[in-house]
C-alpha cells in the first residue's frame, strides 16, 4: 500500500472503483460524509463511542437512499471504496475531532439538551398559535 498524502490521490485511487458515469464528490473535513456518490449512496465516518474507546467507522449511510435497491455492481464499488478509506485510515480521519469518551458522552449530552430545548421551543409555539385561533 502506498502511503496517500493528499485529497487528489486518494481521488484518483477511488476514480478506479467508480462505476462509469456515476459522479461523486468527497468531503474528508466532517464526518457529515467522506464519499457522496450520486447524491445516493453515501460513505460516513460513523463515530462509535464504547465505555472504553472512541472511534470511527466506515459505513454507508441509509438513511437518505432514496430507491429500495442497490445493485451487485454498486455493492462492489462501495466494498472497494470503503477498503481504500480503511487503508488509508490516519488520512482520511486526520482532520475529524478526536474525543476522548468522557468528552463525546458530554458533547451527545449538550446535543440532546439542545434538541430538547428546541423541541419544548416548537411545542410552545405550536401551542401559543393554536390557543391564538381558538
């Protein structure tokens, strides 16, 4: 294995695994997505936090496939391309936050609170406009 040291390598490794016509872009500074292929099948950073680690996976991410089926040839291309994001591992996660277990259980727990207080926030309203229209 070579070792990669720039976006524009691990690109040109990848542009072997594509199906011809398929676009894709890529994204290694958030764990939002690092390969978008076709707006449909996307390959995610997914963190996983243990009692006693925290680290990232590769998955592909399902909750935006938009058709119910994924070809045998699509399976390939995303098999292949998650091996070369695992090869290539220290770079492709380089600029991700790194936590601790200590720090990811408290930034879930601010999120949560957060969504917490914009939800209470919405039923408010929600509530307020139906009583004004009573």
């Amino acid at each position: 294995m070579t070792k990669i040291n720039s976006v524009k390598e691990i690109k040109k490794i990848i542009d072997k695994f594509i199906i011809p016509g398929y676009q894709y872009k890529t994204n290694f500074s958030s764990s939002e997505f690092l390969v978008d292929i076709e707006s449909k099948l996307i390959i995610i950073a997914k963190p996983v936090c243990t009692d006693k680690d925290f680290h990232y996976e590769f998955v592909l991410d399902t909750q935006f496939l938009s058709e119910k089926e994924i070809t045998y040839q699509e399976l390939v291309m995303i098999n292949n391309i998650i091996e070369v994001l695992e090869e290539n591992r220290s770079f492709v996660l380089k600029r991700l936050k790194k936590y601790t277990v200590d720090e990811y259980k408290e930034e879930l727990r601010l999120r949560e609170e957060q969504s917490q207080k914009v939800l209470d926030a919405l039923q408010n309203f929600i509530f307020k406009a139906r009583e004004t229209y009573k």
